[in-house]
C-alpha cells in the first residue's frame, strides 16, 4: 500500500520552508531528535551516522553535537529544506535525494535513521529496504512517527474540529501508516532487519497564546496545514473555533504534548 493521496504527497506539503517548518513542527521535532538520538544512536563516537529526511536538520544538530560534522551526511526530497539545511548546518554533507533511492553505496553507514518521515514516503518498503542496504552488516537503522491514537494533541485537535465540521476532512490518523503499535516493527523486519525494538517517547511544545497555534496551521505546513490553508475565510474561522473550543479555551500559555513511536533495528 503507497502512502500518496491528495493531502499526503511526499514533499508537497513542505514548501513553505525551513522557517515556516520550525514554527509548525520544529518546535516539536526538535526535543524529539533529541530523546530519539539518545534511544537509537550508538554511544560509540566516529559512528558515520545519516539523516534520512532531514528536513531543515532537527535530528542532524543532535548527531553533529554528538558524532561531529564529518561523521554525519542528510538527504531530504524538498529543494527548499536541502537549501536551509545547508545554511544552518555548514560542513555537513546533504544531498536532495529521497529515502527510496539514497544516493550511497552498501554498508557506508552505522547508523540511518528517519525522525517523523515514514509516513510521507510514497513507498516506504522500498524506503526501508534502503535504509538497510546502506548500513554496514551490525548497523542500526531506527525510524520514528506520530503516534495519533496514543497522543499528538495539536494534530489530534486540529482533525477532531476540523471533522466536526466537514467529516470528509482528510484525518492524518486515518490516511498515515506506521503510528500503531508494531507497524514500523514490521516495517523494518520487512526490509530484513533484526533484534527489532519499538518503544514511545514523549515531547511538548509550549505556546504563549491560542494565535500562535492557530497562525501555525496558516503557514501550510504537512497535511493540516494544507487542509487549513485550503479553506474559505469563512471556514477558517469556523475551524478556528472549534480548535479553540477542542482546546478549552486557552486564554494565555499553554503546553501541548505528543508522543512518537520509535523502532530500530539491526542488519
Ligand atoms: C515532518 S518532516 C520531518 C523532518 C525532520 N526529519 C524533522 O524531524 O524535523 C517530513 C520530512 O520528510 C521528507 N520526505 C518526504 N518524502 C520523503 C521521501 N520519500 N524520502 C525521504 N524524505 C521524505 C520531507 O521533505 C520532510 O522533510
């Protein structure tokens, strides 16, 4: 089963940049590279580490801090996160390639992984068995995604408005493989994998007021920003209600959190 649908394409939901990305999602990513680093990457240091859809490099920062700018190489398929990532993480290697098709010979890595990408890869099979291939036989490949059934509230409350509303809206819970219990285990053990682990890690975003979140689905980031940014102004603000009634009414800062299911295994 391909993942690819209208609301769900692989990069075109990413254009809006790196900036746009961080206030959106970043702000998430970035802790979770962080708790997924410290669960998947080896403690050995000199361990040549890839970052398979990069995106602007939440996960690259924290393999760079760990393993050094030249042990660690990115590839993501959006020109303008290639582009970003470059400027923010000089000397690391990056290449505009997708995880279907890695631009590497067999065995040059110890270590690829993917933080929140499987579920926007058209054949993530193909991805996998990749992502093995270019690991050295011993090598861990460990990937990650939003777990919507256990928690990932800003997106949860986003869709449970913006069905209340139209019960046609594009669910990501719905649309995206891998968030259940056992899917990436199977995914890697499809692509031969071994010693195959998944475990949950948790992270939250705080944001100062209501705008900010509402603002953040404006900039088209990803699924729900792209339903969101697809609307008539009127819809807009109906959606825009009922996120705020979803959320109970927020009137100052607040924190929302999400959890993300992680796999590694190795070759
Ligand atoms: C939610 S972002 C995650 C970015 C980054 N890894 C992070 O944790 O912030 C999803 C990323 O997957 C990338 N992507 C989409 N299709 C892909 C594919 N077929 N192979 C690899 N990456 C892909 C997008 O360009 C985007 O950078």
């Amino acid at each position: 089963m391909a993942n690819e649908s209208p609301q769900v394409s692989g990069s075109a939901t990413f254009h809006a940049g790196a900036d746009a990305y961080d206030r959106f999602m970043g702000r998430y990513s970035r802790p979770l590279a962080t708790a997924f680093a410290d669960w998947c990457l080896p403690a050995d240091a000199g361990t040549r580490f890839l970052d398979v859809g990069c995106g602007p490099g939440a996960l690259t920062e924290v393999a760079v801090q760990r393993l050094g700018a030249s042990s660690v190489v990115a590839v993501d398929p959006t020109p303008g996160f290639v582009e970003a990532f470059r400027a923010r993480h000089r000397g690391v290697e990056v290449h505009r390639a997708p995880a279907e098709h890695l631009p590497f010979a067999g065995g040059e890595f110890d270590c690829a992984a993917a933080q929140l990408v499987f579920h926007f890869v058209s054949d993530p099979e193909r991805g996998a068995a990749e992502m093995a291939r270019v690991v050295r036989p011993g090598g861990v490949v460990a990937a990650c995604v939003w777990d919507f059934e256990e928690e990932m509230h800003m997106l949860r409350s986003f869709w449970d408005a913006a069905l209340a509303l139209d019960p046609d809206a594009p669910d990501e819970a719905h649309i995206m493989r891998f968030g259940r219990p056992g899917e990436l285990t199977a995914l890697l053990r499809g692509a031969g994998l071994q010693h195959v682990a998944e475990t949950t890690l948790r992270v939250h975003s705080t944001y100062a007021n209501f705008d900010e979140l509402w603002a953040s689905f404006l900039l088209g980031i990803g699924p729900a920003g792209a339903y969101a940014t697809s609307r008539t102004p009127e819809q807009q603000a109906a959606l825009r209600d009922g996120l705020y009634a979803q959320l109970g009414r927020p009137t100052g800062s607040f924190a929302l959190s999400a959890v993300a299911r992680a796999v590694h295994g190795t070759r």
